[in-house]
C-alpha cells in the first residue's frame, strides 16, 4: 500500500471544530491515501498565523480577519474556503470583581489580548470602532491564551477580554468573569488556509480533504446528537449548545466570495491594520467548483 500523504493541520480547541475531529477518529481520511495531524492552537489565530509561516502548520482554521490581515504581511498563504458562515459572537468580558459595569466605561482601559494580530485583538480595534474610542489609545496585555486571560482579569493587570462567548460561558457561570457585552464579527467567521506551496505540490490531496470536511460539516449539522455530543466533549451546558448550534452554520461548499473578503479589507483598512485591498486572486485560492460563485 503506498505512503499516506501526511497534512499537520491545527484550529482552536473549540466546539466548532467538531467535524475536523469526527472526520479524523471515524478515519475517512485513510480511505484517499491521506493522514491528518491535528493540534490544538490555544492561542487561537495569532500562534496559528505564526505556524503558517514557519511550515508548522500546512493548513489552519481561522478567523477571517485574522488570516487576511497576515497575508498582508507576507504569511505565504491562501484562503481556500470559508469555514463557518456565521458570525462569531466575542463576549466582552471583565474580571468578577471589576468596577466597569457597561462597555462604555471600557474606553482608555486595557485589553487582553493572546497575542498582537490575533482575532482578540482586532476584534477590541472592531469593539472600539463600534463605539468611536480613539484608535490609536487603545492599549493591549498579551496573555498567550484563554487562560492566560482568566489569570490577567482576575489580578488586575488587564482589564477586559473578548473571547468567543460560549467557550468563556463557564467561567461566567462560576462567577470568574462577568459579561458586559457582545462584538459579533461582521463577516463569516472563519476560514481554511492552506500554505501556497502545498496548492501547487498536493492540490488534488487538498481538495479531497475539503470534500471530506464539508461533508462532516453537513453530518454534524443535521445529527440529533451533536447538541449532547458537544456538551460532553467541552464540558458546556446543553442549553448553551443548543443555543450555539442554532446560530451557527458551517460552509458546507466553501462559498467563498470576492464581495465579503473585500468588506473585510475595508473594515481592516478604516481600523488602520492594512494599508490598502489585496486582489482577490492574492488572497484567495478557491478550487474549481467555487470559481464562479467567487467572483
């Protein structure tokens, strides 16, 4: 039997994506010729951008700012689909014995951030934008990761933390933080990138794993268990899932377009995080059957 073709692929250790670990237990990969590595990147799309360039990763599931921001700098990768269609609902999160009540009393205070370019912290630039704070006194703490977040709010030396709100839900049910607010992002959440040089090297290898993602995307979406199946793996409440699952919708046919990614360009430009909009061809490799739904 010949070698499987072997793919390091990493996301966050979050309950979306439960179709990426369906897909790698129940082995629907091997049946191609192809083996998937998997790591959890805890610190989210920053630690994930960073594993792009340095071949550590060969491909991520990310947020969509955040890769898109990172191909401005010189990340030597593409978008080949969006992931989730939906919004990501980031909580707006302060310490349980903080004196802010309400985000406006967040304005010229400081930011827990995982790391600079990560989701949380162009998101905080998103939240400021949505309230007409001054851009350029917007001041950030890097704490690494969710727990590094939990630690900076609860000794003082951050003052809020914008996380996706169902994953921090626990720590809000146990009284370690307290919500105060909601930045939904304004586009499709997050997307799958792939180093460039494996699109030229493995593009057929990569479209099947696609193939086999959206199919599990699709199960997931419509199986009676998932609610109960993601309560038991991330140990969250099934109420909570099932308000979650409702809101959320996978990208089943990837559905990638050039209008979206360039609202997103926009909003980066007008948050002074790049400079001006890339073509889409730069950004973006959708495979063939996405082609004329992207333009």
């Amino acid at each position: 039997m010949s070698k499987l073709s072997q793919f390091k692929v990493g996301g966050v250790p979050e309950h979306f994506n439960l179709p990426w670990k369906k897909a790698i237990e129940e082995n629907r990969f091997d049946a191609h010729g192809i083996s998937i590595s998997w790591k959890d990147y805890h610190g989210g799309t920053g630690a994930m951008t960073k594993a792009l360039r340095t071949g550590e990763l060969d491909i991520a599931i990310l947020l969509t700012e955040g890769i898109i921001a990172d191909i401005h700098r010189g990340n030597p990768s593409k978008i080949v689909q969006f992931y989730v269609k939906s919004p990501l609902r980031w909580g707006i999160h302060v310490g349980a014995k903080s004196s802010f009540r309400s985000v406006n009393d967040l304005e010229n205070s400081r930011a827990a951030i995982s790391r600079f370019g990560s989701g949380s912290h162009l998101m905080a630039y998103v939240n400021a934008d949505n309230y007409k704070w001054d851009l350029a006194k917007q001041k950030f703490e890097v704490v690494k990761n969710l727990d590094g977040g939990r630690e900076y709010l609860a000794e003082g030396k951050a003052d809020y933390f914008l996380w996706e709100k169902f994953t921090t839900k626990p720590y809000v049910d146990n009284g370690e933080f307290r919500i105060i607010g909601e930045c939904p992002t304004p586009w499709p959440s997050f997307v799958v990138a792939v180093r460039e040089e494996l699109l030229l090297t493995h593009h057929n290898e990569i479209e099947q794993i696609l193939k086999i993602v959206n199919e599990s995307c699709s199960q997931v979406k419509t199986s009676d268990n998932t609610v109960k199946e993601i309560s038991e793996r991330y140990q969250l409440k099934e109420e909570d899932v099932a308000v979650w699952f409702n809101e959320t919708e996978w990208a089943y046919n990837g559905d990638l377009d050039t209008n979206t990614i360039n609202k997103v360009q926009e909003r980066l430009i007008d948050l002074e995080i790049i400079d001006a909009k890339m073509d889409f061809d730069i950004l973006c490799k959708p495979f063939d059957e996405q082609l004329e739904k992207a333009k």
